[in-house]
C-alpha cells in the first residue's frame, strides 16, 4: 500500500533584492507534499501556534462591530 500524500500550504521566507539593490526577506506560499505522520504532527502543531499580528487585528475588528 502506497503511503498518503498530502498537499499543503506553506509560508517560506525568501530573500528578494528590491528597489536599489536592498535586500528584504518576504514570506511567499508555497504548496509541498508531506506523508501522513508530517501532516498529523502538522495539524498539532497548527492548533497551537499563537495569533499572528493580522489575524489579531482581523479578530478586534470583528469583535468591536459585536460590541456597538
């Protein structure tokens, strides 16, 4: 039986050269292949990783229209 394959979305920072030569780490998406014991230790991890900045800001501003 072959093992699963699962494909997955991630965040990978990449060094790009900008406006004048500058040198800026971005994060760029990209979609790889995990087997299934990566993907379940994946999703474990993904439950408990802390909020992002964004994510944070988006949740304010969902909960401040809640509470006018």
């Amino acid at each position: 039986m072959k093992p699963m394959k699962h494909k997955v979305k991630v965040q990978v920072p990449v060094e790009k050269r900008g406006l004048l030569g500058l040198k800026k780490t971005v994060m760029e998406t990209r979609t790889i292949e995990v087997d299934d014991k990566t993907y379940k230790k994946m999703k474990k991890e993904q439950k408990n990783r802390p909020y992002s900045i964004e994510e944070m800001m988006l949740y304010d501003e969902i909960f401040d229209e809640w509470d006018s």
